[in-house]
C-alpha cells in the first residue's frame, strides 16, 4: 500500500472516530433528563451524570496520551472506541436493569473513552504536513460535528 493511501486510509478511520463520538453525544445529551427521570432520578443526580463524562475524560487525557506514546495511536484509538461502546451499553441496561446509577456509570465509562479526542489531534498533527495542517483539522472538525446533528 503506497504512503499515500495509508495516509488517507488512517485519516478516514480518526474522523470516523471523532463522528461516531458525536452521534452518541447528540443522541444522549438531549435525552439523559427523560431517562434518568423514568427511573426515578432527580436533578442532582442528572449533574452527577452529566459531569461524570467530563471528569473522566479530564482525568483520561494524560493517560490515554501516555499509552499512546509508549504504544500505538491505532491501538489507543481501537481500544477506546471498545471501552465506549461499553459505556454505552452500560448507560443503555439503566431501562432493563431499571438501576439509575448504571445510568452515571455508563457515562462515566464513555468519558474515559472520550479522551481519544486528544489522539485525533496528535494523529493529524503527527502525520499532515505543516502547510496542510490546518485545512485537515477544519475539515476533521466539520466532518465530526456533523455527527452532533
């Protein structure tokens, strides 16, 4: 495969990345109230939720990014988006479960595979050449908002 295509091949899976973490934060930000509250959950438990996802993916940066130097961005990358997959399955047995605090959990689980937002812009910045630079990051960013539609 020549160098060019890898090129390409690799961009396209860390904008998939970016995308897919999009669509699970557009569908779960705007519906996690009605669910926490068909279960019997109140507002300071929705905070507990919301902030959940932001501190693990704060306390996750440093980590993943560590990994990442010491093994693989692909790795990292792969094994983040199977941790969040996780999270949200976690966050989706709450209604089967009818356990409120899985809800929480699984937020919490998804903001720690969050943090490979951080290797989407070391990947871009690692491998696209200076000039091309900042075009590639608009355009990663455009594509992955998309998702949040």
């Amino acid at each position: 495969m020549s160098q060019s295509m890898q090129l390409r091949t690799g961009m396209v899976g860390v904008v998939a990345v970016g995308f897919i973490d999009c669509i699970a934060y557009g569908v779960i930000m705007p519906s996690i109230w009605e669910y926490l509250y068909t279960l019997g959950g109140n507002t300071s438990e929705l905070g507990f939720a919301l902030s959940a996802f932001s501190l693990a993916q704060l306390l996750a940066f440093p980590l993943i990014g560590y990994w990442a130097d010491k093994r693989s961005i692909k790795e990292c990358m792969l094994v983040s988006l199977f941790v969040g997959l996780g999270g949200n399955v976690t966050y989706c047995m709450a209604q089967v479960t009818e356990q409120k605090y899985l809800i929480t959990a699984g937020r919490l689980i998804a903001g720690f595979a969050a943090a490979n937002y951080a290797l989407v812009n070391s990947y871009i910045q690692a491998v696209i050449d200076e000039s091309k630079r900042t075009a590639t990051m608009a355009t990663m960013n455009g594509v992955t908002s998309v998702g949040l539609i």
